[in-house]
C-alpha cells in the first residue's frame, strides 16, 4: 500500500505555464494540468487519485514548491500508473513532474 509522496512541477513547466510552449498561448483562467496515479492489484484498477500542479481556478495556480500528496486511496496494489493530464489546448505542456520520498508499506512473501 503506497501511503504518499511529494511532488512539485518542473521549471520547464512553470516556464511553459507562465509565458507558452511554441505557438501554444500561456495558462490562463479556466487552464490547468494534473497528475492522475491509478493503483491495480492484479491487473485490476483498485483506486485512483489525482494531483493538480496547475490549476487557474485558484488563488495560486501553480505549485512551485514541494507538497505532500496523499496516494491512501489507492489501497492495496502492485502497480501505479502515473499520467499527467492538462486542460484542452495545452497539450504542448512539458508532460513532467518531480516526485520524492514515495512512502507505503511494501510485503514480501516467500
């Protein structure tokens, strides 16, 4: 059972966020972009949870620091996906993300 971890964007993805990527437009009212962890147990979804980096539906939109994210929900599994998704029109976005200190509770049987 993974019990959480940190994460934080990457400065690409701030830059990205803050002033465009190519011809793509910066983040604006409405943009965001998340991380979506999907947990399976033999192959079968068992939970999912999700994790905004940006969101412009808040006061402070972009998190640039590292923030605990609480991955309980999961349950019990033997793998996680990670996805990052974005709002429709920023798919140039970085698709990056930092994590550390992944922290659960880990059986081995013989």
């Amino acid at each position: 059972a993974i019990s959480g971890c940190l994460v934080t964007n990457t400065t690409e993805v701030v830059h990205a966020v803050l002033k465009g990527c190519g011809d793509q437009a910066p983040f604006g009212k409405g943009d965001w972009m998340k991380i979506v962890a999907t947990g399976y147990l033999n192959k079968q979804v068992v939970g999912k949870s999700e994790f905004f980096l940006v969101d412009y539906s808040k006061t402070d939109p972009i998190v640039k620091d590292w923030t605990v994210w609480e991955l309980d929900s999961l349950g019990i599994v033997d793998r996680v996906d990670f996805e990052i998704q974005v709002s429709e029109g920023k798919e140039k976005t970085p698709m990056l993300f930092c994590m550390d200190n992944l922290s659960g509770v880990i059986t081995v049987e013989n």
